[in-house]
C-alpha cells in the first residue's frame, strides 16, 4: 500500500512475477524524493494496480502477491 501521496515513477514488476522479502515492487515520487516500495513478503505478483504516471494516495492498493 502507498504511505504517502506520490507519483508513480516505475513498476519494475509484472503480473506473474516472482517477488521475494526486500525487492522494489513499485517506484513512487514525491517532493522531488524517489522512495521505493519494498516487498515484506515474498510470492507472485497477481494484480498490478497502477502504472507509471498515476497518482497515488495514502492506502492506495499498489499490487496483490500470492504465496
């Protein structure tokens, strides 16, 4: 989930891909700081939620993982 509102910059994943605990998931941008969103889980990336470009508030859904 997005901490903060923020810019998404890159989402260095894809729908099936194999995650594991600290990789970057998502990107994000705000007040010129680049912040990464790190996996605390590791698993398969089932849904991606947002793409480069979009506005993102705080709670927003990023991305869902399967065990």
């Amino acid at each position: 989930m997005a901490e903060m509102v923020a810019g998404v910059l890159e989402v260095p994943v894809a729908v099936g891909a194999r995650v594991e605990v600290g990789d970057t998931v998502v990107l994000l941008e705000s007040m010129k700081m680049e912040i990464p969103v790190i996996s605390e889980a590791a698993g398969t990336v089932v849904s991606v939620n947002v793409v480069p470009g979009d506005a993102v508030q705080e709670g927003d859904l990023l991305l869902s993982l399967t065990p």
